[in-house]
C-alpha cells in the first residue's frame, strides 16, 4: 500500500503532487487502482480524476486524460472568448475619443498625474513589469511608510533580482540602524542590487530603463508623476549619479564614527545645515532621523566645539572651519 506521507495536500489540479500523479498513470496502465491505495491522493477523487468502478466499489477507475484536460480547458476558453469580445467592445467605445485626441494634439503622455497609492502602485508594477536592464531607486527615510513601502519595495524587487535586472538604491545613512531595511537588503542583495548611503536626501526617485521616472508632489505620497520626457528623466539620472558617487557602500562601515577633531560625518551635516538657519525638526526630517537623535548628535556637537548655547553653537561651527573640510575623508566616508 502506498505512504500516506509523501503526498501534499491541498494543492492546484497544475501542481498534482508525486504521489498523485504516480497513481493516476498506474490507473491508466492498469485500468484502475483500489480505494485503499488512493487514499494518500485524495487530490485524484477531488480533481475528478479518478471515478468509482460500477461493477465493484473496491476500485476506482481513471477519467481519460483527454476528457479531464477538456473539462478544464473549457471554462478557460469561454473566459478567453469573453475577454475577446470585452477588448472590442472597449476599443470601439474609445475609437471616437482616440481620433479626437489625434486631431487636437493631446496625445503627449510625456507627465501624467498619479493620485491614490492604488494607482500609484499599478504603474509602479507596470513599469517594473516591463523593465529590462536597470532600476535606480532612492529611499529617504520615513518611519510612517517604512513597513509598507519595504514590503511593496520586496514585492516588486525580487522578480526584477530574478530576472537579472540591476538595481541601485540609495538610503540614508540612518537605514544602517534599521533592522528592517537591512532584512530587505539581506534578502536581494545576492542579485544585482547595490544599496549606499548618503547624509542627505531630497525626495524618493524611480527610474526604471532610463524611459520612465516616478517622483511625489506630496508629503503623504498620495501624489506622484509619472515622468516619460527623454530630457527629464536623463537630468533625474544624472541627479541620481551624482548623489550615488558622493555615497557609502552599505557594507562599508558605520559612517557616524568620529573623524579626527571628533567630528563625525552625520554632525558635520547637522552643522552645516545649523548653519543655515534650519530647525531641529526640519534637520532631522532631512537626515531622516527622527527629532530625538538629531538633538542627542546637537548636544554632542555643542560639547566637542565647547558651545554653551545654540547662538553660540552656529558662531562655533563658522570659526571651527568643519564646514570646509570634506566629510567624505572620515571613517566609512569611502565612495569605493
């Protein structure tokens, strides 16, 4: 009698398990096969691949192969034939506003206005669907979509990975202390994905092939434009080299480690921002940490430049001449 154990249950009439599929071409071979032995594939009596034996209910006896891939293949057909004649009845419906759009010259789709995440993500996955050989991504840092735009990132990354598409993504350095961002970066950096880190980012950017560019209007990323002008997805490339040259390799090392003078890379961003006039909350918004951090490296910037007040501070800051030195000279400030 066959092993219960070996075969997996449930499963798709597509992915008919081991033992399932050994038995079925045993009941074909031999014209039927016992109950008894059926019983480890329920899946055969389930997909109606097996039927009970008229003359004695011992025996089961198999459906032809051909008559259950017909059955199957039935509904199919009817949904493709339902589908044909839904595409052309949608095609005549948009013929007159088609020719219309022809006519009066508004057929440039080079800027189209994204709102709703819904719609957002369906031309984000079409976009990335139809990518061939690069993806360039940057990710400032966000608390409030962390969790939901890593697993929208992984959904769509993986099958690119799979595919041999290269992808580039830039974080800030405060991913480097993001338990989740390193998962996600754990998980595809075995393909051709390069991940850095950089003090600084603006707003998170998509390129995908150098044709298409995704970019937000809004704070809440309810907004976004879908950018197809050759001439400004290659300035947003060009402002993504930039940003990526003058980046850390994720593996390089933790960047915030004292430079000589005691100045680390993040507290000469924080100084050079302090400088002008930015807040606290506005500082930690663009180094993407939240307001606490951002107070606590303060603090610890005060006390290296021997500062008693913010005033102070800023007078410090312009004297110390950290402002002209090159951040990139400190630990893990490498762009190799």
């Amino acid at each position: 009698m066959a092993n219960p154990t070996k075969a997996t249950h449930p499963h798709a009439v597509t992915e008919l398990c081991d033992e399932g599929g050994r038995l079925y071409a045993s009941a074909l071979r031999a014209g039927r096969v016992s109950r008894e032995d059926a019983e480890c594939a329920p899946c055969l009596l389930e997909f109606a691949l097996l039927h009970p034996d008229p003359d004695d209910a011992n025996w089961l006896r198999p459906v032809p192969p051909t008559v259950a891939l017909a059955e199957r293949l039935h509904p199919i057909e009817r949904d493709i034939a339902e589908r044909r004649r839904l595409s052309i009845k949608l095609a005549d419906a948009f013929e007159p506003f088609l020719a219309l759009a022809q006519q009066s010259g508004t057929t440039d789709h080079s800027i189209t206005v994204l709102e709703g995440s819904a719609r957002i993500n369906a031309a984000l996955n079409l976009a990335t669907a139809q990518v061939r050989t690069d993806v360039l991504t940057v990710q400032p840092s966000d608390d409030r979509y962390s969790e939901r735009s890593l697993l929208q990132g992984l959904e769509r990354d993986r099958p690119l990975i799979e595919r041999g598409v290269r992808i580039r993504t830039l974080y800030q350095h405060t991913a480097r202390y993001s338990p989740e961002k390193l998962a996600y970066v754990a998980q595809l950096a075995k393909g051709k994905a390069e991940y850095r880190t950089i003090d600084e980012l603006v707003e998170r950017l998509i390129v995908c092939d150098e044709t298409v560019a995704f970019i937000p209007t809004r704070d809440d990323q309810q907004v976004a434009l879908e950018l197809r002008h050759p001439g400004l997805v290659r300035y947003l490339i060009k402002v993504f080299e930039f940003m990526w040259v003058r980046s850390v390799p994720l593996s390089a090392g933790a960047p915030y480690e004292a430079a000589a003078g005691g100045i680390t890379d993040i507290q000469h961003s924080i100084a050079k921002l302090l400088v002008e006039g930015h807040v606290d909350e506005a500082i930690a918004r663009r180094l993407g940490m939240n307001v606490r951090t951002c107070r606590a490296h303060i603090a610890k910037l005060a006390a290296t430049l021997g500062s008693g007040s913010r005033a102070q501070l800023g007078y410090l800051i312009a004297q110390s001449g950290i402002l002209q030195q090159d951040p990139s000279t400190s630990a893990g400030g490498s762009h190799t």
